[in-house]
C-alpha cells in the first residue's frame, strides 16, 4: 500500500518527507477516517507514526489562505511539543501553513510575536494555551480539528480541569481525534464524551509493546543498581543509551556516580532550564553524549533515531508509562533492546506491568551481582522479633500515683 492510496491529495503527497514510502498500521487506517471528517480514537504503539496519522489529513484540511487557528493540537510536555512542531512543519512548510508551538520554557512575547505573523496550526501545553486564552492572545473561535495527542495523559487530573477549559472556547462543531498508546478503562468515558460518533481505531493490541523490542529484566539488590548499570555500560558497546529513573534528584545523583565512572552522561528532567533541556537533548541525539539519564518527562512522543537501548533503573509505578518508555527504542519497525533492573521492592510495580502487557517478563540474575535482599513480605528466624510486653508491669505503673512512686525505696540499713 503507497500513501496515494489513503485519500492523500497531489500537493500532500507531493510534500511528503521522501523517507515516508509505505504508511504504518496506524496511518493506513487513520488517515482516511480523518480526511472523511470523522472523529477518531486512536490506539496505536509507541513509535508507529501516531503524529503523521493524525497530521497529514489534518493539514490537507488547512486553508492556507485563512490566516486563521483552524487546528489545535495538545501535548502533555514541552519537549513532544517540539518534537510533533518539528515534525509537521517538514510537511508544512512546503504547502504555505504556518505551524506554531506555545508551551512553557519560552518566552511569552516571542511566542505571541510568532502568533501575530498568522497561524494555522496550534500545537500546544494545556497551561501556556490557557494562558494566552485568558489573555485573549489566542481565539479558538474558528477551530475546525482539535487533536489530543498522548490522550491518556491529558485526561489524567493533572491536565484534564485546563483541557476542559480549553476545549470550553472551542467550537462544538468540530472534529475530534484523540491519539495514545495506552488508555486506561477509567479514562475511556471521558475520552469518548469528547467526541461524537468516534472511530474508534486499534492498530495493535491495546497496552502493547511492541514485538521488535527484546526485553530483559534483572533481579538485583536495591543498592546495586547504579553499580549494575554501569557494569551493563562498560560491558557493551551501545553508541546511545536513554535510562529512566523515578525522581529527579535520583538522575542528578546516579549521572555524577557514571560520570565518576568515566561514562559520558547527561541528566534531564522538569528542574532544567528549557535552553539547558533543548541543548541536553540535542547532544544525546547528535551521539555527543552516551547516556541520558531521565525521568519520565522522555517517556512521551520523544524521537530518537535508531535509538538501540532503553533502561529502567528503576521501574515506574505507573504500568502504562513502562510501555511508553520502552517505547523510544525500536522505532519505525527497527530493532531495540529494553533492559529493567528489578528489585524486591518493586514486586508490585512488575505485577501491574505483567498484568497491562500480558507479558511473562521474567526476571534474571546478573552475572557478579548476587541477591541478598529479602522480599518485602518474608521473615526469616534470625531476625530480631520484639521481647514479649510485660503486662504486669504496666499495671503496676499505672496504679503509681505521683512520681515519687517511682523512685527506689530505701533499704532499712541506709
């Protein structure tokens, strides 16, 4: 199947990036339901080539030659926002639309000189979007296709009261398409109730990660891990590994034990300035830097060609942020390797993740890293049990009535 076989038009294709040859599962199937106008709810892996699916009929749809919002699209974080603007306006440009992105981390007057040259497309933050709403920066009077892009995401209360209120100044006539590679049951009736008679549109299993992606976990002690990480580093030859961690203070912390180690890493996460982030990333794409050590800010719509390895330092309470992790390797058909480093207190963390994927992702020993931590729920006979409470003691302090009550009595000698 060729993209001039999707409902494309000449101009379209004749815009399209030359390394787009043969549409993905995902674009094969979207792109029709869009350009016939259609809501859509789309289910697809990460890396499957969600932005084109949604973004190629979305601007066969744009009148260039109304300087005018006509189509919104909402991410969850700055760096996707960049990555999706990044994206279409290699299609864009060619065609005389205009794309701007708004989203945190830039300044305001910059972007709001970029909204006053014309804008066709909005790609956006929820909370610099609003913003500009309440400043009246930005109408949305005259949208005619909003996209959620990592629906799940926007749906989750963190974003979900300004995503409603965003969607408040949009018109209720218009089109709908709501992208992710997980949703949750819980978050299905909101999604839909965004919508009107929505397609609903499942490229692969639901939750599923994909085939090409070889995974391994490792059973290690908690304390080894930043040890283990670096023993898997020195023993491969990985051009370009993208670890994540849980908290941000950890990625500061573990970067300076490899960076010890004599490993080229960077860390990345919310506390960086947005300049700092934008050069972080850039170096790790370039292959100036080795290791980029993350929190789950990466785990979304993040790009990186041919990227070979993704490691979990520590794995993600969240079951469906796991397979958008594992998901930044092994993209546009290519092979990868995830690597989790799984200890006892992460039991849990497995389970839910086991259950989401329906994979039996079975843990491993690593060689030179023996396990002596215990699990969390088994006692052994050697442990320090508390002495047993002296029930007759305590009633004899509570019959005291002051505190010389509970001083010695003197011997009759004294």
């Amino acid at each position: 199947m060729t993209f001039a076989s999707l409902q494309l038009n000449k101009m379209m294709l004749s815009a399209l990036p030359s390394q787009l040859t043969t549409p993905t599962d995902i674009q094969r199937l979207a792109i029709p339901a869009v350009i016939q106008g259609k809501d859509v709810l789309a289910l697809a892996q990460t890396g499957s080539g969600k932005t084109f699916a949604f973004g190629l009929p979305m601007l066969q749809k744009i009148d260039a030659g109304k300087n005018e919002i006509q189509s919104l699209i909402l991410v969850p974080t700055r760096e996707l926002a960049s990555q999706v603007t990044t994206s279409l306006q290699e299609v864009a440009s060619k065609l005389g639309i205009k794309v701007v992105m708004l989203s945190g981390g830039v300044s305001p007057d910059t972007q709001q000189t970029e909204l006053e040259r014309g804008t066709h497309v909005l790609v956006a933050t929820p909370g610099r979007l609003l913003d500009f709403i309440n400043k009246e920066f930005v109408s949305l009077q005259l949208l005619k296709l909003l996209v959620l892009d990592e629906a799940d995401r926007l749906l989750e209360m963190g974003f979900w009261p300004d995503v409603q209120k965003i969607i408040s100044f949009a018109p209720a006539a218009r089109q709908t398409l709501l992208f992710s590679a997980t949703l949750p049951e819980s978050l299905e009736a909101a999604a839909v109730g965004l919508m009107y008679m929505p397609e609903r549109i499942v490229a692969n299993s639901k939750n599923s990660v994909v085939e090409d992606i070889k995974e391994q976990l490792y059973l290690v002690n908690k304390g080894s891990k930043p040890q283990a990480l670096i023993a898997l580093l020195k023993q491969n030859d990985w051009q370009q590994v993208l670890v994540f961690v849980s908290e941000k203070k950890a990625a500061d912390t573990l970067a300076k034990r490899l960076t010890k180690a004599g490993i080229s890493v960077a860390a990345l996460h919310g506390d960086k300035e947005q300049s700092d982030r934008e050069q972080t990333l850039a170096d790790f794409k370039s292959l100036n830097t080795r290791v980029l050590i993350t929190t789950d800010l990466l785990s979304r719509g993040i790009h990186v060609d041919a990227l070979p390895v993704v490691i979990n330092a520590d794995l993600p309470e969240n079951a469906p942020v796991y397979v958008h992790r594992v998901g930044r390797t092994a993209r546009a058909g290519q092979n990868g390797l995830a690597i989790s480093l799984v200890c006892h207190g992460e039991a849990e963390a497995l389970k839910s993740i086991r259950q989401l994927t329906g994979r039996s992702m079975k843990t491993v020993d690593l060689e030179g890293f023996p396990v002596t931590d215990k699990p969390a729920e088994q006692t052994t006979n050697t442990e320090r049990k508390r002495p047993p409470r002296d029930k007759k003691a305590n009633r004899r302090s509570q019959a005291k009535k002051s505190i010389k009550q509970f001083k010695p009595k003197r011997k009759a000698s004294e």
